[in-house]
C-alpha cells in the first residue's frame, strides 16, 4: 500500500503563490506515475497535471499550463506544486494522486490508484 499526505495549502491573495507538497510512504513516489487533481464545491473532481514514473513527461492542464509547475525530490519521496499567479478560479481542494506504472499515463480520476486526502487551496479577490 502506498499512503500519500499533502499539506501546504491554505489562504492567499489572487496573484500570489502556494506549494503544496506530497508526502508518500510505503512505496517508492518515482516508481509511480504521479498526478496533481482538484475539486471545487460543486464540481468534479478534475485533473491538473501529471508526471510520468521515473521523471518521465510532465503534462499540464491547459488552465494552470506556464503558471503551475510539478516538481519531486526523490530522497524525500515527496513531489511538489508550485503554483504561482493564482486566481480565485484555482480554489479548490487539492489531491495527490499515484497510478501504478504499468498504465498508461493518465488524466482521469479511475486511473489512479492511490490517493491523498486533499488539501484546501483558496485564492480571494
């Protein structure tokens, strides 16, 4: 089993900046293909980048693309999410997602196996 914690969110001003971070344990984060998702109050749960198994591509949602970045650092077994130039549209509860390696990279919710239990970004006017 692989457990996955983020933390990092929180409350800011439109134009600033967050990261959130991914804590995974019980596996090994780069042997997974890992993702980033977010719900919004009402909404579905929707996809926001993902990155494939051992650094493979990075691929972004067209509404964060130049303004989020995906990043990891191995030793701590954590990936990241800088996410810069926030709108109040980025609002939302943010998932780490992680998807076994032997499926296609992949940017809808039932591809991922494992998931976090979200963390709270919210972004004001």
């Amino acid at each position: 089993q692989m457990q996955l914690v983020e933390s990092g969110g929180g409350l800011v001003q439109a134009g600033g900046s967050l990261r959130l971070s991914c804590a995974a344990s019980g596996r090994t984060a780069s042997n997974y293909h890992m993702g980033w998702f977010r719900q919004a109050p009402g909404s579905e749960r929707e996809f926001v980048v993902a990155r494939g198994w051992n650094g493979g591509n990075t691929y972004y949602a067209d509404s964060v693309k130049g303004r989020f970045t995906m990043s990891s650092d191995n030793a701590k077994n954590t990936v990241y999410l800088q996410m810069n130039s926030l709108k109040p549209e980025d609002t939302a509860v943010y998932y780490c997602a992680a998807a076994r390696r032997y499926r296609e990279l992949g940017y809808k919710v039932d591809e991922y196996d494992y998931w976090g239990q979200g963390t709270q970004v919210t972004v004001s006017s």
